[in-house]
C-alpha cells in the first residue's frame, strides 16, 4: 500500500467512524420517536421502517452504475447529503407524510453510502491489505454505534420532542462531517468517466449475472443476512421475550453482549482467518450460528432456571458476534474480488441490494414465527445456519485460488481478475 492510499484510508475510516457514532444516536429509539414522541401510533411507526428498506430497494440497482460512471467519491458525498436532510428533516417533522418522506430521503442516502464507502476502500487497498481494511470498517461501525447510543440513551427523553430533534440534529452532522472528510480524499485509482466501462446497465447487470462465483455469493449472502442480522431485532428478539421469558434489559445486555463480542474479538479473528481460506472461514460461521441456534434453544426451550437462560439468551447474540466478526474481512473483500476491473461499485450495490432484501424479509418472516412457534422457528434458523455451511463449501468450488486465498495474490491490487488456476488441493 502506498502512502497516499494509507492517507486515503485513514480518512475514510475517521468519517466511517464518526458517521456510525451519529447514526447510534438516532437507531435504537426511532420507533418510540415516531409512535410515541410524535404521537403518530404504531402503524406510521412501521411503515417508516418499511420505508426504509423499500427507499434501499429503488435507489441500489442505480447507485451501482453511478459509482462505476462517476467514481464512488461524489456519489457518496450526495448520498451523504441525501441522509443528513433527510435526518434533521425526520427530527423537526410532526406529521406522518413529513416523517415518511424524510425517511425516505434517510433510508435511501443510508443504502447508497454502503457501496460507495465499500468501493472507496476497494480503490484504497490493495489484495493483501483490503480484509484488514474491511475488518477496521467493520469495528470502527459497531464502536461507533455503541458509543453513539449509550450517549443517546442520556440525552434522550420521551416527554420531550425537542431531544430527539437534538439526537437527529447531531446524526446529520456527523453525516456532514464525513462528507466533508470524504471530499478530502485524493482517490488513487478513482476513475475519469471516460475510464469506465462503455456497456449498458442491461449489459452490466447480465455481465454480474453471467459470474456464477457472485450469484452463489449473493444466494449466500442473502441466507446469511436473513439468518441472522434479519433476527436481531425481530424474530430472536420476540423469541427471547415470549419463549425464554426475557427481560427487556437482558435483552438490552444481549445485544449488548453481540456489540462486545465484535469489538474485543475483531483482530484477532482476523490473525485467524487472514491465512485461511474463505470459503472455509464462511461455512465456519455457519457452524458457530448453528451452535447459537442450539443455544437459544436451551434458552427458551430448556427447563432450567431464568437465570441459566438469561445467561444462554445473551451468549447466543455473542456467539452471532463472533461469526459476524469473521465474516467483516472475508465476505466484502471477496465481493471486491470477483469484480471485473472498475466494476466494484456495481458489485457492491447488487450486493448491498440483496442484503437489503434479506434485511426486509427476515423481520416479516421471522418476527411472527419466533413470537408463536419457538420451536419451528428455532429448528427452521438452525438449518438455515449449517445450509450457510454447505453453500460456502460449495462457493469454495467457484473460486481461484486467489480469490479463496489471497494471501497468495503478489502485488495486484485486484485479486484474481485475470486467469488464475482454480482451487485444487490444500495449501
């Protein structure tokens, strides 16, 4: 890495950084903000969430063209701008279509910053170093969150609207403090329009398609996005209130608990998996979420005490932690790596746009099951965890050995892109 991209790279995790403290400010309390702060009851309350993820949906399938077009620099400086209105408009709005609309405008510059900020760091690292940026990223958001919402959770009071309208103030100006970080960066590969790939987005899109690696990536992706981050706030946690009898503060504990787990465990997974292959680190996850499956089994299904499952309770979001700490340098670098060169940003927005739809699926389908059928719903997560295991195992088989192992790359900045000889025995 040079040290123009070290310089680059260290902004970006700064704004990263500070951009997630904003965002902790304003997540954990935007349903109470909405049903209860503005008085608008619990339906508008749900349709903001749904706004959130349609809003995604529409923009993501363009954001790729646009970062592949115009670099990924400016798109997320929009975007960021797109969120902070959006998000001091959210906190001054006192009707529904004021707080739907400004949701939108939120939602939409939140889903188009996860692909620009991920192609920024693709153009900013190189094959050897771009997991560790990714595992930075990774910390540096759930730090941020952390932080953001325990100083929340002190500023906020639900008798009072204008503290929420201060929570949402300070989350739109963290937005603008990292654009305005982002707009000092110097690109050292950000590529001139004319530089970028003349076919169609009908073209792009059938090329992305014709990857066989990165559509059995994304059915990957989407199964791990539904299985587990589409539970942490849904369907585990009305299982863990309704079948294991948990409190709201244990619950508070548990996630807790998962925050915890990535930000103390995050580096030194990362010695373990740097030189380890891939696929085999994606479908060890899928074993360690089975193993939480089980665990909250025991929570909620055992015969214990409430404290031995308020203690499996918390330990099954600690354990998703883990996994999710593995998956941060190996499942977005490798997104990076399938691309062709300069279409990153397209690649990442078709993955974002799955995640997208995992994150829209997994509360719809897992929160109603969770609630009334613990044990169906509990057996239904767990095969969902060891097929996490069987899909990577069978990704392994599309990959290069670079790809899978790019440790092995020497000096290119794009891992395999070229003819590489596929994966054969074990290094």
């Amino acid at each position: 890495m040079t040290r123009a991209m070290g310089a680059a790279m260290r902004r970006i995790h700064v704004g990263n950084a500070l951009s997630a403290f904003g965002l902790g400010f304003t997540v954990p309390y935007l349903y109470v903000y909405v049903a209860q702060v503005r008085g608008l009851g619990a339906m508008t309350a749900g349709l903001v969430l749904a706004v959130f993820a349609v809003a995604a949906l529409i923009v993501l399938p363009f954001a790729g063209r646009a970062i592949v077009r115009r670099g990924p620099r400016p798109v997320l400086i929009v975007a960021l701008v797109l969120a902070a209105v959006g998000s001091m408009s959210l906190g001054l709005a006192g009707s529904a279509a004021a707080v739907l609309l400004s949701a939108a405008a939120l939602g939409a510059g939140q889903a188009v910053m996860q692909p620009a900020l991920a192609t920024m760091i693709v153009e900013c690292s190189t094959a050897e170093t771009r997991s560790r940026a990714f595992a930075m990223q990774f910390f540096l958001q759930n730090l941020g969150l952390g932080v953001g919402g325990l100083i929340g959770g002190h500023l906020v009071d639900t008798t009072s609207a204008s503290s929420f309208t201060l929570l949402f103030g300070i989350e739109s100006a963290m937005f603008l403090v990292l654009a305005g970080v982002v707009s000092t960066v110097r690109m050292p590969h950000s590529p001139a329009i004319g530089d970028a790939p003349s076919q169609s987005a009908k073209g792009a899109w059938k090329q992305l398609l014709g990857n066989r690696a990165m559509v059995q990536l994304s059915v990957l992706g989407f199964v791990l996005f539904f299985a587990c981050y589409g539970q942490f706030e849904s369907g585990l946690s009305a299982y863990g209130v309704e079948a294991a009898g948990i409190s709201t503060s244990a619950l508070g504990t548990a996630l807790a608990a998962n925050t915890a787990m990535i930000v103390v465990a995050q580096f030194a997974v990362l010695k373990f998996v740097e030189r380890r292959r891939r696929s085999r680190v994606i479908a060890a996850v899928g074993l360690i979420w089975a193993l939480a499956w089980v665990t909250a089994g025991f929570a909620g299904l055992g015969h214990g005490s409430q404290e031995m499952a308020t203690a499996a309770f918390v330990s099954t979001y600690a354990l998703f932690g883990l996994g999710e700490a593995m998956l941060s340098p190996t499942v977005a670098p490798l997104v990076a790596d399938l691309a062709p060169e300069g279409m990153a940003g397209q690649y990442n927005s078709a993955f974002a746009l799955v995640k997208q739809l995992a994150l829209a699926l997994g509360p719809a389908v897992g929160g109603p099951l969770g609630a009334s059928l613990p044990a169906p719903y509990v057996v239904t997560f767990f095969l969902f965890s060891l097929g996490i295991s069987v899909l990577a195992v069978r990704l392994g088989r599309q990959l290069t050995a670079v790809q899978d192992q790019p440790w092995r790359a020497k000096g290119s900045r794009v891992v395999a892109r070229g003819a590489v000889e596929p994966v054969g025995v074990e290094a």
